[in-house]
C-alpha cells in the first residue's frame, strides 16, 4: 500500500482549491469539508445536506458518529468552510435536506464512491503541480498537518484524529526532517 502525503505547500493548497471551486461546487465542497474535518471519506461521504444546513443558512457545527471508531464527534464549521456551504446550496437551490450532500448522477440519491472522490482529487492536485501521492485520505492528513505547523498541540490533534497515541499521530503526519530543523531554528537557545 503507498503512503498518501498531505498537501504542505499552501499555495499549491489554495490552487487546489481554486482548481475545484471553478470546476464543481460539489466537489470543491467535498475537498473543504474534507480539510476542514479531518473526517475520513467514508464519513464525509454519508453526510447529508442537513449536517451542515438547517434550510435556511449554515449549521454551527457538523455532528456525526465516526463510522470507523463508532465514536461520536462534534466539529464547528469554519468561515471557509461556510463560504464553500452556500456557494454549494446556492448552485444546487432545489436539494432537500434528507439528500447525501455529495449526490452521485447515478442513482437516485446515492453519494459518489470514494474511487470517484479520489479520481476527482488526484485530477486536481496533478492540474496544480502536486507531485506527492495524494488522494481522499489526503485531505484528512492535510488537516492534521496544518493544525501541526499552526502549533496546535499533537496532544489535540491526536483526540481530533481519534487516534490511540500521540506516537501514532507522528507516523501519521509524516513529520519530515524540514520540520524537525526548522525547530531547532525555532529554539535558538
């Protein structure tokens, strides 16, 4: 099995982002509530439109039980991620609220499949130069990654991640040698 990296350049990030906002709503949605959650696909693709919109505006906060974990978990939905939301619902005004958020063409309401969310990321992230491996788990490492150089505790991060160690959190990010020298260059005693 190969590794998938997380995106660590925020402007081929921001491109990614761009990338799919002028290409699909839905999928530049995906790819937010996908770095904005640290959720894993199967999760993010077994929401529904009343997650995150009460039929009037944005919800404060997307609530599920983690399919894999079974464990329940609470997130706030931030302003970008807000932004992506009623950009959504604005290009897509007749969805109900019992619909999956991420709406396969195939079937009647039916999500997409993670191998279409993956082929969907893949073809972004290859259009805006990113070299490393990514796909839908990606997303949820990218998230970790970011909420580790913003200096959030890997203590934290580990609970987001419903990780059982802090241990297993390192081996996740895939902390590199940059980010270890970059410390040192930090505590200039």
């Amino acid at each position: 099995m190969k590794v998938v990296q997380p995106i660590r350049d925020l402007k081929q990030l921001e491109a990614v982002k761009g990338y799919l906002r002028g290409k699909n709503k839905r999928d530049y949605l995906l790819f937010m509530v996908g770095i904005s959650s640290a959720l894993r696909i199967s999760d993010i693709l077994k929401l529904q439109v009343s997650h995150v919109w009460d039929g009037k505006k944005e919800k404060e906060f997307i609530e599920i039980n983690e399919k894999k974990t079974r464990k329940y978990k609470r997130f706030p939905i931030t302003k970008n991620l807000a932004k992506a939301i009623k950009e959504y619902i604005k290009e897509y005004p007749d969805i109900k609220q019992d619909d999956y958020l991420f709406t396969s063409r195939k079937g009647t309401n039916q999500p997409i499949s993670r191998q279409y969310a993956a082929t969907v990321l893949n073809e972004a992230c290859d259009m805006v130069g990113v070299k490393e491996r990514f796909s839908t788990h990606g997303m949820r490492k990218t998230w970790g990654y970011w909420a580790f150089k913003k200096g959030i505790s890997l203590d934290y991060i580990c609970i987001a991640l419903n990780h059982s160690s802090v241990a297993e959190t390192k081996r996740y990010l895939g902390i590199l040698q940059e980010d270890l020298d970059n410390l040192y260059l930090e505590v200039n005693l």
